[in-house]
C-alpha cells in the first residue's frame, strides 16, 4: 500500500528550510506579482522584524523597509509558492528575536529631524522672490 503522506509542492521546501536569516537580517525578497494575464518579479528588500512558527508550514516573517520617508511593512509566508527566491543581503547580530520597537525608533529619529529644521525668514528664498509688484498711485 502507498504512503499517504505524500507533499505536492511547486516550492523546494528543503532549500527554503535551509535558510538561515534572523530577525535583524537585511534580506531581498523576490515576488511573483500577476496583472491580468501577465506575471513580473517584484523585489521587496529590508530589514526581517519577526520570524513566526520556526519551519512549520504556516511560517512567516515579518520585513520591514522605508520608502520616501514611510514604513512599509510586509508578512510573508516562507512556503509560499508566490515567492520565487530569497536572497540574504546582511546580517547582523541581535539579541531579540522580535524587533518591533524599531518602528517607534523610527518615528522618534523622524521627529527629532524635524525639531532640528527650524525656520529661518533669511534663508525663505521663496518669499524673496514671489513678493507682489508694488501698486501705482493713481491720480484722479
């Protein structure tokens, strides 16, 4: 009689077992994006914040990057078959396994760079140059 436990899978689950990233670790996330009839890679790339459930088959991580001044997060399956590779970048070395206090870093060092900008009227370069043209006096 066959083994009942037989695991179709187009993902090459051993390899993606292999993988050894840790919270912290810059990783490039390849992913199968379909519009319409057509299918292209989308990279994703930054920063894992948490990794969930070890190598069960319901894993995910958590990644995390920051496009033109805004965070993005996104979870990812790691058996998805909707992700065609992952490529660690970096790694570093943390002693947390879940690094969600990097978000309020964030928003703190944003704060702290606005605090810093303070206006100054003699550097408004803007408000030299757009001044209206000084009314006639008319005669009547």
């Amino acid at each position: 009689m066959p083994s009942l436990n037989l695991i179709h899978s187009p993902v090459d689950i051993e390899a993606r077992k292999k993988l050894d990233f840790r919270a912290g670790d810059t990783i490039r996330v390849t992913q199968k994006v379909k519009e319409g009839e057509k299918t292209r890679l989308q990279a994703f790339e930054g920063m894992v914040l948490a990794i969930k459930h070890g190598q069960e088959p319901g894993a995910t991580f958590t990644m995390r990057k920051v496009i033109d001044g805004v965070g993005v997060e996104r979870i990812f399956p790691l058996y998805s078959p909707e992700i065609d590779k992952i490529e660690i970048k970096s790694t570093t070395k943390f002693k947390r396994a879940k690094l969600y206090y990097v978000r309020d870093r964030a928003a703190r060092e944003i704060r702290k760079k606005m605090k810093q900008t303070r206006f100054d009227p003699r550097l408004d370069v803007a408000r030299q140059t757009t001044q209206p043209p000084k009314a006639e006096a008319s005669s009547q």
